[in-house]
C-alpha cells in the first residue's frame, strides 16, 4: 500500500496590512498635536503663537529667528537704539516677529517696498505706513487699496489684547487743498479715518485711540523732500507696558527713534 506523502507545514502568512499600525499611530499623533494647538489657541493666543513658532523652528532651524526689526523689502535694520522691555519682553518679541512677517509676506504680494516698517518704540511695537500708501495729498480719505492695507494690518492684530494708537504725521509744510486750516486738522483728520476703518473692518473700538502730532513728531528734520517724504506717515501703535524703574531685562529689542 502506497505510504501517502506528508505534506510540507505552511509557513506564517505575510501580515500585508502592518503598515497600516504605522499610519494608524501618525495620524492619532497629528489629531493629537491639532486638539493640543486650537486648545491652546481659545485660551491664550501667545501660547498658541509660541507653539507655532516652536514647532516651526523644530522643521526648520533658521525659521523665524533673530529679534531685529527689518525693513520689508529691503532687509535693511530700521533702528538706531536699543529699547528694553521687562518680564513681558519674550511676549514682546515673539509679538514682532509674528506682526513683522505677516505684513512682509503681504507686502511681498503687493510690491510696497520699504513703505511698511514694522519696529519697537518705547511704547511698543509701531507698523509705519507711508502717507502715500493711504491718502492723496492734503486729503484723509482711504481708497479701496488702502482700505485692504489697514484690513491686513488688522487681521494681525485682532488676535492681541492690547490697547493700539493710531498716530497721524505730517511734514512742515501747509496741507494741499484748503481742506484743513493747519497739520493739526490734517493729522488728526487721517489717524480718526484710519482708527474708523479699523473699525469697519471688525476690530472692537474700546481698543482703539487716535492721536495727530501734525508735524511736531518727525523722523528726520524737513529740510529736504526726501526727509518730508518719511515724515508723512500713520504710525499704528500696539502698546504695551513701560518697564518698571530700576528693572532688567534678559531682552534688548531694537527700536525707532
């Protein structure tokens, strides 16, 4: 009688699907770190800032470093001094970086040059914007193009708790026009419009002041156009506090005269 063939034991089957675990732990991760960032976002929106930046610099080692305040455009340092803040200066710095490169990435798009300046002053962090960017000569009406700028300007800062001025700056001479008597009028006439659309555009009014220097805070003397040209601006103001008499600070901050 014929011995029947034994046959060979199978072997395990190749698990196809293994990867699937892999994937599986990924995405739990990313739903994760998503819960952990909008958490943190209705709470505190300079943690969540934080968090941006800190996940950013773990991608990308040079992303979002440095403390300078640059001339969009031109990558040219806009400060002559040093300003120093108090415990508050690491919020101080983590908001100008986030201001400086959301209105570079906007400027970028829309070729403005060195005409939007982001930097700190002694009362905060100050967005310069040149005159002809928002108005015709003697006047304080916003086209639509300059209605879009300040609508930028306040989708950045929204978001922050803080007080902000809007500062009108003419040069010395007599507006155009005869629309206004003086600088005075003219000033104050462009900072209110501007402080008006902010508004318009969703940002809540107990947050907002308004203030014209005419041409008693410039930049640099008017003794050129080139000098008068600098001195026409809006200087939108994000305020924080002063530093305490007597107080250090682990973080110098360049500044605008």
């Amino acid at each position: 009688m014929a011995r029947r063939k034994r046959g060979h034991a199978e072997g395990p089957h190749e698990n196809d699907e293994r990867w699937l675990l892999t994937y599986s732990d990924l995405i739990t991760l990313l739903f994760v770190l998503f819960v952990v960032m909008y958490a943190i976002s209705t709470t505190d929106v300079r943690k969540f800032v934080a968090l941006a930046q800190s996940v950013s610099a773990a991608f990308n080692a040079d992303v979002m470093q440095g403390q300078s305040a640059v001339t969009i455009m031109n990558g040219q340092e806009t400060t002559v001094e040093n300003q120093t803040y108090d415990s508050g200066s690491s919020t101080v710095a983590s908001d100008l970086r986030t201001i400086k490169a959301a209105l570079e990435d906007y400027a970028i798009g829309q070729g403005l040059g060195g005409e939007v300046q982001v930097g700190i002053a002694p009362q905060g962090i100050v967005i310069r914007l040149n005159d002809a960017l928002l108005f015709s000569s003697g006047r304080a009406h916003l086209d639509e193009h300059a209605m879009t700028l300040v609508g930028k300007v306040v989708a950045i800062l929204k978001p922050l708790p803080n007080q902000v001025r809007i500062e009108g700056n003419t040069d010395d001479q007599q507006p155009e026009g005869g629309l206004y008597a003086d600088n005075w009028e003219l000033s104050t006439a462009r900072s209110l419009a501007v402080l008006e659309t902010m508004i318009q555009q969703g940002m809540s009014p107990d947050r907002l002041s308004a203030q014209g220097n005419a041409q008693y805070n410039p930049i640099l003397p008017d003794t050129d156009d080139a000098s008068r040209t600098k001195n026409r601006r809006v200087d939108i103001v994000v305020i924080y506090p002063p530093v305490p008499s007597g107080a250090t600070s682990p973080v110098a901050l360049p500044s605008f005269p």
